[in-house]
C-alpha cells in the first residue's frame, strides 16, 4: 500500500512538471516568433550566423583566369656565373702544406622573368643577371632558349631579355597607380626552381623604401636607387626574383624583387617593383640602350610631426624641401627651401619614396608641374627636368663589349681612368668570361691586356687581327686592377 501511494505521488509530480513545460514552451515559441516579426519588420535583410548559410553562390574573387593568363607568359631563368672557389682544400696533404684552392669556379643563379612582347622581349631583375656569363631561358612549356642582355639599370634592379623566338605569349601591362593597399594579387614565378608557382595575396603597402639597392658610395658610384616597392604578402622565395605580381584581370602590376626575412625565406614580406616604373626602363632600355634619369635637384624628407612643428606647418603631408642643387631643375624653376612639395603633375606624393618614382618615370627635358605649400599656401611651378649633370640632354650608351668567341671572353677599351690609375698608355679590358681558351690560362675578369704576342692592344680589334691566321703559342701580357701585373700563354 506504501509503494502504491509512493508511486502515485511520484506521477503526479512528474505530471505537473510536464505540463508546466508544455506551458513555458508556448510561452517562450510564441515571444520567439514575435520578435522575429519584429525584427524583419526593422531589418528586412536576411541575417545568418557566420558558418551556418547554405549559399551556392561562386565567391567574388576567382584567381584562375589570372593565372592562366600569367603562367605561359612567366619563364625560368638560369644565369652561368663565375664565384670564388671556397670548397677548402683538395687532400690532406694540401691542408697540411696549407695549399687551398684557389681561382674561380662555375656557379649558377636561377630566378624569374616576364615575357613583354610576343617577339621575345623579357623583363627580369639586374641581381638574376648580373655578372653572367649564359643566360638560359625556359619557357612555361619547357621550351628553351639562350637569352641576350639588351640593357639593365642597378638604379631600378631591372634588365632587359631578348630570346631568338615569335608568337610568345605575353602579358599585358596593368596600372600599378590604380592599386589600392587591400587589393588582391597574384606572385608568379619559380622559388626554389618549382616552376610555374602561384601564390596569392594582397597589397599590403605601396611606396616601401627597403634601403636594398646600392647607392652613390665609394662601391657604386653615382647610382641613384628608386626604392618605391609595391608591399605584399603573397609568398615569395628565392628563385621569384624577377617573376610577375599579377591583378586579379591578369595583367602585370610588379617586378617580384625582394623579400623582408631574416631566414632567407618568406617570412610575411615581399616587395616588387611597380609596373609603371618598369614600362619607363624598357622604353629607355630599347630607345637608347641606358636609362635616362631625370633629376628634380633637391634635397627632401617626408615630413613628419618634427618637421610640421619646426617647421611651422598645418599638416604633416608632403615632402620637405631641406636645400636646392645649385645649377639644379628646381632652382631654374624658383623651388626654395622650405617648401612642401604634394604633386608631381596629377599624382599626389606623401614620401620622399613616391616622389622619386614619379621623377624616375620621366626624362632630361620633360616639363612637369610641381604642386607645393610655400608659407601654407598652395602654389603650382613648372619645372624642365634635368639629368645628373644639370643639361636636358640624354646620355648616351655605354659602350658596348666586343666579343671573341674563340677566346670565350667579351672586351671593353680600359678607361682613362684606369690607365691612369695603372700608369699604363693603352689596355684591354676582360669584362665577362664563358668557357674558353682565355678562362683556362686562368685569365679573371677585370685584368686588362695591353699585349698580345708583345704588339700594344687597344681595342678588341687589335686582338682579333693579331690572332689572324696565327700558329703557334701567343703570350698575352696585362696588369690586374690592383696592380698584379701577369703573363699567360696560350696555344692558337
């Protein structure tokens, strides 16, 4: 009786509870369903927690066409250049005699380029060049071909290419001034010879000055570098040097360049050179054979609170003129020091970075409009660009190297300068060496011959008649740059 009485009071409880759910349920379903009326009625647009829509919609933003026009037109190239042998020593008995190895071996340097033109004209960068002996192009298809220098600038870190080839794909120029910092954009290239790599990402800053390319020292005298690097963080390597940084409609906005890494591999950082700069140092390139870099004459500093307030300026925009080269562009035009320079034509400038790009994009003897506060008040002056040596005229090529192919080295005439400096009256100059008779007497580039056979060079020309239908040994007489004077024979 006990148990049954349990039981009925255990049920009834349970029964009570049920039905006090059932009642706050349809409490809490019907004050739910009238706040979601009435949040429609405020906010009619459909609202769905992050990770809970079922769209079927394509995102926005699709690489695939970028990179199928990017890839066919981005190769790998492989320069042959001559580097110190460092491998120690060849035995034990050498290393116990102190007999290390000496002289040059055959390294290689590999990056990127971009093909231009559909006749084989290839943009890549001056460090995936420079100093080589053979540059070996291969294409997206595995193509390859033996490339030529038209011409590069250290300034900009650019060279020209040009491959034996017809009906290439290329990529179309894009308006690095029309990308905007949160853009997305596409590295293509071959890091660590994985050819054919895309790697995507967005602008992250554009007008960076790395402080990476030589500048007017005792090394690399009278170079002027323009550092004003488009900012990404799309994954470049080494091997990207000199590949492409595509916009999402596939056309070519940079020169992939450098990375920020205290590794040597990506880190978060990479910089390439933006296009419009690029377009300026091929025309030049295929026009004159050298670049023509105009001068504005000033010294600046982008301007900073420091500068605002000594200053006595409003706002901390613009670049601030400390000094005026005398003879200088700027002093024929009436800039004065102390002024704030904010456009250069139609392009605002907020850096000393940005204002040497859009100089650097123009020419001795262009006339430009210079937008500058003097005394907070705004005023506009043209200005005649001038070059390096304060004249509007375009400088001229360097010479450019003879080649011997039977010696498998290129020539150059010594300058005064270095005759001068070696108390010599005449002299050949050995610029670049590829495998030859004038590489295995051990000949290094720099030495300059001022006798073959004991007749007096000066040119290549002199060299190659005096090896004219010649027999037997020749002696080849010179002096290296640091004054080593030395003797090599050879077999004709």
């Amino acid at each position: 009786m006990k148990t049954f009485k349990k039981f009925i009071s255990v049920f009834s409880i349970a029964l009570l509870g049920g039905i006090a759910s059932l009642a706050i349920d349809h409490y809490y379903i019907q004050k739910h369903n009238n706040w979601l009326a009435e949040s429609n009625i405020k906010n009619p647009l459909p609202i769905k927690f992050v990770g809970l829509g079922n769209s079927t919609t394509e995102a926005t933003t699709n690489f695939v066409t970028a990179a199928q026009k990017a890839v066919p037109a981005v190769v790998h190239v492989k320069s042959k250049v001559e580097m110190q042998d460092n491998r120690g020593y060849n035995s034990i008995w050498d290393y116990m005699n102190g007999n290390q190895r000496q002289g040059m071996v055959e390294g290689m340097v590999t990056g990127s380029g971009v093909i231009i033109s559909a006749d084989g004209y290839i943009v890549t960068n001056n460090h995936v060049i420079d100093q080589a002996g053979k540059i070996e192009v291969t294409l997206s298809d595995r193509h390859t071909y033996i490339a030529k220098v038209v011409g590069k600038d250290p300034e900009t870190d650019l060279a020209l290419l040009k491959i034996d080839a017809t009906n290439l794909p290329f990529m179309e120029y894009g308006n690095s001034d029309e990308m905007q910092v949160g853009q997305w954009v596409l590295a293509v290239g071959n890091p660590y010879n994985l050819t054919s790599t895309v790697t995507a990402g967005i602008i992250s800053a554009k007008g960076r000055n790395i402080d990476i390319l030589p500048n007017a020292s005792e090394q690399a005298k009278n170079l002027y570098p323009i550092e004003s690097y488009i900012q990404t963080d799309a994954a470049v390597n080494p091997g990207n040097s000199g590949g492409a940084l595509v916009n999402t409609d596939g056309q070519l906005i940079g020169i992939n360049s450098a990375i920020a890494s205290n590794t040597g591999s990506y880190t978060g950082y990479s910089f390439a050179i933006p296009v419009n700069l690029v377009r300026k140092v091929v025309a030049d390139l295929l026009q004159y054979g050298t670049v023509q870099r105009a001068f504005l004459g000033v010294t600046i500093r982008t301007v900073d609170d420091d500068i605002a307030k000594s200053a006595g300026l409003n706002s901390t925009n613009g670049i601030y003129v400390d000094a005026v080269t005398p003879n200088g562009a700027a002093e024929a035009a009436g800039l004065k020091e102390g002024d704030v320079i904010t456009k250069i034509g139609d392009q605002g400038v907020n850096d000393v970075a940005g204002l040497e790009e859009q100089i650097g994009r123009m020419r001795p003897g262009d006339k430009v409009t210079i937008t500058l506060n003097r005394d907070n008040k705004q005023m506009e002056i043209p200005v005649l660009l001038r070059n390096i040596d304060g004249n509007t005229s375009k400088v001229a090529a360097a010479e450019s190297p003879s080649s011997l192919t039977s010696l498998g080295a290129a020539f150059s005439t010594a300058s005064k300068e270095e005759l001068t400096k070696l108390g010599l009256e005449n002299g050949v100059k050995v610029v670049q060496l590829d495998n030859g008779k004038l590489r295995a007497i051990g000949i290094q580039e720099g030495f300059i011959i001022t006798k073959v056979d004991h007749q007096r060079v000066s040119s290549a020309g002199d060299i190659e008649k005096i090896l004219q239908n010649k027999s037997g040994g020749i002696l080849v007489e010179g002096v290296y740059p640091n004054g080593t004077r030395a003797y090599y024979a050879f077999g004709a």
